[in-house]
C-alpha cells in the first residue's frame, strides 16, 4: 500500500530541521516538507487557498475558527513558535510614553489586532500592568510598508474597541516618526527605534521574562500544527505519524543544543544561556502536548475571550486532534 504523501509548510526551526533533512521521517506518511521563513506567507496561503496538508498555523486564528465552528482545520499540540512578547512594547519620544501604562489614551500601532503576538501583549498589559485597554485606539498595518501586514482584510467589529486599519501609503514605522502613533507593539523592532525615535517600554526584558515564567509558567505559544481536515478524515493515522515524529524532531534539536563539543551555534555564552535556561524552566523547556502546555494554553484562551475575539472559551482538550 502506497503512503500518502502529505505537503508540510513550515519555518526553518531547528526543531523542525530533523522533518526537513529527512533524518526523522514520519511513520507511514511520505512527507513533502516545505521550507518557507515568512510564517505571514504560510498562513495566508493555507488560511485562504489550503495549499498545504498540513502546516504551522497563528493560535490565535486557529482559536478564532475553531470557536465559529466548522473549521476547516485540525490542530496537532505541536509549538513551531513560542516567543516572549516583552521585548516588543515601544513608546513615541514625542509623546511621552515610557512604560506601559503610558499606552491608556493613546494611538498605538500594531501589525494585525488579531495576530497571536498581539493577544498576548494585551493581555501582559491588562493583567500584569492594569492597562485599561478600552481607552487605546489601535491602527493595524505593515511595520516596514504601507497598507495591511499580510493578506488585506477589514478590522473586525469588537465591542469597545477603537479599531482602525491603516490604508495609507506610509507605513506604521513612518507614522511613529512623524508622531501620528503614540507607540507601537507586535513582532519585532520598528527602524525608528535605532534611530530614537521610540523607547522600549521594558528595558529590563529578560528579567521580566523569566519572572514572568517563575509567576505563572507561561511560555507564549505563537504557533501550532494545523492539518486540513479533509485530510485528516480520510487518514486520520496521519495524525498520530505527524506527532510523534515532530516531537522526535524537537528533542534531537535540543540534544544537539545540549552538546558539549563543537557547538552548533553562533552565539559565545550557549552554554551559559542553556544553563540559566534549565535553571528557570527545567529539563525540557520546550514541550508538547497539552500537559506540558496547559497554563499558557489556558491564557491565550482567557485573553481572546476577555478581548472578545471569541463567544466562548474552549475547553482546551477539545482543540486538538488525539495524538
């Protein structure tokens, strides 16, 4: 009997370099996998056109149709990508803001209201600063280009929330210049910031972050596995070989990181890095599965409904295919 052949977009992880290399090979499945680096690309192209079997996918967008129901997808308990938003709140010089709370009254830009990213900054900043959220007026569009961060879509209807899309030429980096925004949080650093014109709201990042994990044992997850669902209910065992093997994956990455010899690495302090990274989140920061995941599942769940981007809160069990 022929495998079936399953097409798997995903980032170039080092987790995920074992799938890509063919070291690990999934179990019954000939796996296509196709490396692309812009993770906007594999989701919109899998979001709009399913051109993949199976690929990463926004949690927050995942959450976001699974809750309207009918989705066409299912979710593996897979992580591609968690990340520590902490680093990425910056404030206007020209406006004054320089922590946090400074963000209440304001026009404050973001890539894309919904993105997973996004999610979480608001909710560090409701819960952990007391940011009154329904005081800010949010413009969503590219960082680096004018229009929309991916595919062009209208800003959804939220109750109590000011919410604009920006359609202009100028980009969102543009507009902090010349001090239209009053700050700016998302992905990653805007170019003004080299050049002064915004501050980072939380300096001391890495000792937030690890307090952070020390307080709640949350470690944002930004990505999941999705599979098409009409691939999975013709071959449902697909589910399982993806797993198993992405988790094969991931724990010969972190062998490989762990390696004492030549280090794979370009950074000079790993070891160091490795070491205060067990010290905080022990053996295995980088689980999958739902027990290993279930405290910052259960978060980005609370802050999407508390946002009001879903009409419920899923069980978490329910998200995902069994594995």
């Amino acid at each position: 009997m022929t495998n079936p052949r399953i097409t798997f977009a995903c980032g170039p992880y080092d987790r995920m370099d074992a799938l890509r290399t063919g070291e690990v090979k999934p179990e019954g499945i000939d796996l296509d996998f196709l490396c692309i680096k812009s993770p906007r690309e594999i989701f919109d192209r899998m979001g709009q056109k399913r051109e993949f079997d199976a690929s990463e996918m926004s949690s927050s967008e995942f959450v976001t149709l699974f809750c309207k129901g009918g989705s066409p997808f299912v979710a593996l308990p897979v992580f591609p990508s968690k990340v520590y938003r902490h680093p990425f709140m910056f404030g206007a010089v020209k406006s004054g803001v320089r922590k946090p709370k400074d963000f209440e009254g304001k026009r404050i830009g973001v890539p894309l209201y919904t993105m997973t990213a996004a999610v979480w900054l608001r909710g560090l900043l409701e819960e952990d600063f007391g940011v009154d959220l329904s005081t800010i007026e949010w413009v969503q569009g590219g960082l680096d280009h004018g229009g929309t961060h991916g595919v062009e879509r209208e800003p959804p209807e939220i109750p109590g929330v000011n919410l604009k899309t920006n359609n202009s030429p100028r980009s969102l980096n543009d507009m902090l210049i010349a001090g239209e925004l009053d700050g700016f949080m998302g992905t990653g650093e805007p170019a003004c910031f080299k050049t002064g014109h915004v501050t980072r709201l939380l300096p001391d990042y890495a000792e937030q972050q690890k307090d952070y994990f020390r307080r709640t044992g949350i470690h944002p997850i930004m990505h999941l596995v999705a599979i098409r669902r009409d691939v999975y209910e013709r071959n449902p065992g697909v589910a399982r070989s993806l797993y198993e093997a992405c988790v094969k994956s991931k724990n010969l990455a972190w062998a490989q990181i762990n390696h004492g010899g030549a280090s794979i690495s370009m950074l000079p302090f790993i070891h160091a890095h490795l070491e205060e990274t067990k010290d905080v989140m022990g053996a295995d920061p980088w689980p999958y599965g739902v027990e290993g995941n279930r405290k910052t599942l259960e978060a980005l769940v609370r802050f999407m409904y508390n946002q009001k981007l879903i009409p419920f809160a899923p069980k978490i069990e329910d998200l995902f295919v069994p594995a």
